[in-house]
C-alpha cells in the first residue's frame, strides 16, 4: 500500500467517523456523575524514517487504526475507569512489522474518607523500535500499582505505593524479559492549603529471565502543589544507590536521582510545562542505565478549533558497568502538532516528531523523522 493508496482509506474513514460523530455524547449514561460508556475511533497516515532506530534503519508509509471503549462510574464510594481496545498498523513495504495490539486497563479510585487511594492494572501488546538493541521489538507488558494516602495529625501525611510490571518480548532472542518491583512512601507536611513538603524512600527491584538483579535504594525530598506564585507541580531530589548481582560480577553504583514536572498558566488558553529526570533503568539487553532526560512543552489553544503543541527534549543515557562497555547516547527531540475540531466529537491531527541520537555505539547513531495526519472521533 503506497500513501496515494493510504489516502482514499483515510478520507473514508474521516466520513465514517464524521457520520458517527453526529449520534450523541456517549453511547450510554446512565445519569450525571453515574455510569458512561464511550467509543473511540483513530485513523492515521504517516511516513517514518527509520522503523528500527538504527544508522541506516530503513522508512515506510504506515496506515494504524485504533478502535477502543471507555467505561467510567464515579458514583459511590468507590470509582472505576475501564478501558479495552486494539490498534492495528499496516507497512508500505515492510508489512512483516504489521501489527494487531489488544489493550485493556481498569482502576478503582477511593477520593472520600480518611484513607484515599487507587488500585490499577493494565495489559498491552507493544510493537516499537528499540532504542538500546536497535531493532524493532513486539512485546506484551502487565502492569499493577496500589496507591494509597493517609492523613496522620493535622498537617501530616502518609502515602505509600505498591507496583509490579512484567515486560515480555516476542520472537527475539536477543532481547531479556523483564520483571520490576516497586515499593515507595512518602511522609507529607502541609506548608499551607497550596504547598506540601515531603520526604520520602523508593525500593526498586529489576528481575530479568538471565537471572540478573538489581536493587535501587533512593532517598529524596521535595515540594508539591504551588511551587512558585505561577509555578505549580511537583519537584523531588535526592540520592540512590544500585546493586546489580546475577551472572556478572556484582556491580555497585551511586548518584543523584531527581524528577520534576513543573506548569506555567501563561494566560487561559496557553500553557509551559518542563520536566526534568533522572534515574537508574535496566534496558531490554540486559544492561543497567543511568538517564537523564528534559524536556519543555508548550500548549496552545489559537482558538475555539484550532490547538498547537511544541515540544523539545534532551537527554544521555549511560551505559553502566563491563556490559555496558562505556556506551553513551545523547539525543534531542522536537515535536510539533496542530488540532482541528471539525465538530464536538471529531477532530483532525497533524503531528511531525524528530529525533536525533549521537552514540558512541555505530549502530545506535541515527536519526528519525516521523509524520503522521489523522482523525479521531469520541461518541
């Protein structure tokens, strides 16, 4: 399929889901704050210019489709989200990468009460590029988490978190199987009603199928809610340490860990938000990581139907000890995207990506450029 072909697909799909678009807001509402039901529909056509994240990784015109239901009940003690979908991907000349990926998810949220808190869990079959084996890597990932805060005297609070994701790759040898445990609290003081300090401790443990482990420490502090008069968000700094045992030599490394995610109000309609990371990651070689990485978002709605968002991003990754063999990559990313509501429930995307990493690893040197014209409707 040629994008001249991909074409007339497209504009039938922006008329069909024109057509559906018209019937109402949801499928099914029972009553306001009660139980709704949505369907959602996606149609993209785009172009990628390296599937496989690698120097001299080939390009390809690409169809995906997405079709995908929402339920949602917030009355109650107890609120529940749930999703299932699957997207659909068809390649130009490498339809051997073609894909079909089931999803679903579900959480229970309790806001009321003394003790507040979520339980969610979630299943996806991924098709992607890999960027630390420098293939294209089909994968199912399950994820659980239990989060839960508690108010102890007037000012002071304890949260704590429970996660468990299990990574398994499909029909490649060369990539590992991953397992992480996460465990983490924090213990919370209220400056005022808009800013909270906290202290707080993170256990990590990563488990691959070669039997390799490693265990993160990490100790930070931080500020939540309205950092500065037009700043709100969270920022959070401290220390870890990682032990990595299994079929290698005990490896042991330290340094600091940091995340931020801070939001600007510039005016009604237009937003600026940076992130900032760093932290220790296991790839799906098998080999230990410390990343930094930040970014810088800007949203903007032009008008009543038209919306804007650019982004730029920054990172290094390095490779940690024998295995990583002092591998280092450093990347920058740019993002633009323009949206157009053609009705209530129906909207038209244009989205162009790039990035480009500089490696010290010849195959992980390369470029990518990606863009992508959709439509999406929600009924």
């Amino acid at each position: 399929m040629t994008l001249n072909a991909a074409l007339p697909r497209l504009m039938a799909a922006t008329v069909f889901l024109g057509l559906m678009a018209t019937r109402g807001y949801s499928l099914w509402r029972s009553n306001p704050g009660g139980d709704e039901l949505h369907v959602n529909l996606k149609a993209n056509v785009g172009w990628d210019s390296n599937l496989y994240s690698s120097a001299d990784g080939p390009g390809d015109t690409l169809l995906t489709t997405s079709v995908s239901a929402d339920y949602a009940r917030s009355a109650g003690l107890i609120g529940v989200d749930a999703t299932i979908g699957v997207d659909a991907g068809h390649f130009d000349k490498f339809s051997s990468n073609d894909y079909v990926n089931p999803r679903a998810s579900l959480e229970f949220t309790k806001g009321t009460g003394r003790t507040t808190g979520s339980l969610a869990g979630s299943i996806a079959r991924k098709s992607e590029g890999d960027v630390a084996a420098n293939i294209r890597a089909e994968s199912w990932v399950y994820d659980t988490a239990l989060k839960a805060r508690y108010p102890v005297i007037e000012r002071y609070s304890v949260t704590g978190s429970v996660g468990y994701t299990l990574k398994e790759f499909l029909n490649s040898p060369v990539l590992v199987d991953l397992a992480t445990f996460n465990a983490s609290s924090d213990l919370l003081y209220a400056i005022n009603s808009q800013r909270d300090l906290f202290a707080g401790y993170r256990l990590r443990v990563s488990d691959s199928e070669l039997d390799t482990v490693s265990r993160d420490h990490a100790f930070t502090i931080g500020v939540s809610g309205k950092i500065l008069p037009k700043l709100t968000g969270t920022v959070r700094a401290g220390w870890q340490t990682r032990t990595t045992s299994g079929l290698f030599p005990r490896e042991n490394d330290s340094g600091v860990t940091a995340a931020a995610s801070t939001t600007w109000m510039i005016n009604r309609r237009a937003s600026l938000t940076a992130q900032a990371t760093k932290d220790y990651a296991t790839t799906s070689t098998d080999i230990g990581t410390d990343s930094s990485a930040a970014t810088l978002d800007l949203k903007m709605a032009a008008t009543t139907k038209w919306s804007w968002n650019l982004g730029v991003g920054y990172g290094l990754v390095e490779f940690l000890g024998t295995r990583g063999a002092g591998r280092e990559d450093t990347y920058l990313t740019a993002t633009g995207a323009a949206t157009y509501q053609l009705r209530e429930r129906l909207a038209m995307s244009l989205v162009y990506s790039y990035l480009n990493n500089w490696s010290t690893l010849a195959l992980a040197d390369h470029s990518r450029h990606s863009i992508i014209a959709g439509v999406s409707s929600r009924f």
